[in-house]
C-alpha cells in the first residue's frame, strides 16, 4: 500500500479529475440535449439522436473510462482486479490518444467560444494531463500485463465496428478518417485498423513504463501467504501479479 503521506494526495489527484472530467462532459451533454452546441447545425436532429452522437465521439467516451477508473482510485488508491485493470488501461491510452490527436491534428481546425472553450479544455487538456501525471506520481503500479493489453484493445475494436454500424443506419459518423460516405469501405477500415494499432502501441508503451517505474506499493504482498522473499520475486516481475 502507498505511504500514509502519499495517500491523501492521490485521493485528491484522482478525484479532482473524475471532477473535472465529469463536469466537462455533464456541460456539453446538456448544451447538446437542448440544441445549443456551436458544432450542431441549424437543422440539428431530434435530442435523443443528438445525445447518441455526442456519446459515440471517442473523445467522451475515453474522458467517461477516465472518469470511472480514476473515481474508483478516489476510493481506494491501490484498487486491482482484472477488470479494473482493463478500465484503467483504456482510461490510460484512450485519453492520451485524444490528447495527442486534437492537439496536433484537430485543435488548429476547432475554435470553441464560451462555456464550450472551458469544456473543451477540460476534455482535451487538463483531463488527458491529469490522467498521465497521475499514473506517474501514483500509479497503482505494477498492474499491466500481456493480457490486460489484449482485453483492453476489445473496446477500440468494438468502438470502430460501432462506428461503421452506426454510420451505415445514420449516414454520420464522429470523425473524418472513418467516414464511408466520402473514403468508402476499404480506407475507413484500414484508417480504423491503424487507430487500434496506434493503442496498442500506447498500450505496450504503458505497459513498458509500468515495469520499469518504482512500483507505487512496494509493502504489498503479491502472493498472498507467501513469504516476503516470495513477495520480492514478484515484484520483480509484475506480469504475474495477482489480478
């Protein structure tokens, strides 16, 4: 378990971007629900389809893991368990995806104004900044492993499946690199393939730096009844740690 000093402080980091995750989203979800989000068009559609595509955009939908994962670490700051993993994992890569994406490629192209400004920021910035200073001062580490990598790529997989889906029944879709209606069929799944190549990259970066970084609960007993040697071994080799 972390030290007693250090506990209170990453109570407080992880809830206050839960917070400010959650408010970001609670904001422009309501903005879109009543018709006033800047990006809307004149002739926007009913609220429930205006909702349904403000939750498909990944951007929402990585700040939301962020926001689960990390509420859950406000709670109890060495949580583990194997979906935990999996939804922190996602938090992990999905959000610095959407931070490296909308910083080099979408922010010169989008200018929010007002109250969406601040959102925006929340969602795009000071969420993705959190979420990754977080993990480095407060972990928990050691927690990734091979297959929490595999387990965690299901949702980037199931995301652009969705997508394509959706796009087909509606003739929208969140992003320019996946829309069939101007790249066809065999650029959008090829673009899509190479999203989830890209996390999984980011994923095996994580899983790199959560080997090689000071483990943030050196006093936990990996094998439960073993001896503290056991314990060191483990430690050693964070692959094997106890889901």
């Amino acid at each position: 378990m972390a030290t007693s000093g250090r506990v209170p402080a990453s109570r407080l980091w992880h809830g206050l971007t839960a917070i400010v995750a959650l408010v970001s989203i609670g904001i422009e979800l309501t903005l879109v629900a009543n018709g006033h989000n800047p990006l809307l068009a004149t002739d926007a559609p009913p609220a429930a389809t205006r909702v349904i595509r403000f939750l498909s955009y990944f951007t929402i939908q990585s700040n939301l893991l962020v926001a689960m994962s990390v509420g859950l670490l406000a709670l109890r700051p060495d949580r583990d368990g194997p979906v935990w993993r999996v939804l922190r994992l996602d938090g992990l890569f999905g959000i610095t995806v959407t931070f490296v994406t909308y910083a080099v490629l979408l922010a010169p192209l989008h200018d929010p104004h007002g109250i969406t400004a601040l959102t925006n920021a929340g969602l795009h910035y000071v969420v993705p900044i959190m979420t990754i200073l977080g993990w480095l001062l407060f972990g928990p580490r050691p927690r990734i492993t091979e297959n929490t990598i595999v387990l965690a790529l299901i949702w980037p997989a199931l995301y652009i499946g969705y997508t394509l889906i959706h796009g087909a029944a509606s003739d929208w879709y969140p992003y320019p690199f996946i829309d069939v209606t101007h790249l066809g069929y065999a650029t959008a799944l090829r673009n899509g393939v190479g999203l989830i190549v890209l996390m999984a990259g980011v994923a095996s970066l994580y899983r790199y730096l959560d080997r090689r970084l000071p483990s943030t609960d050196p006093e936990r007993s990996y094998f439960a009844g073993k001896s503290s040697t056991g314990a060191r071994s483990r430690e050693a080799q964070p692959d094997g740690a106890a889901p």
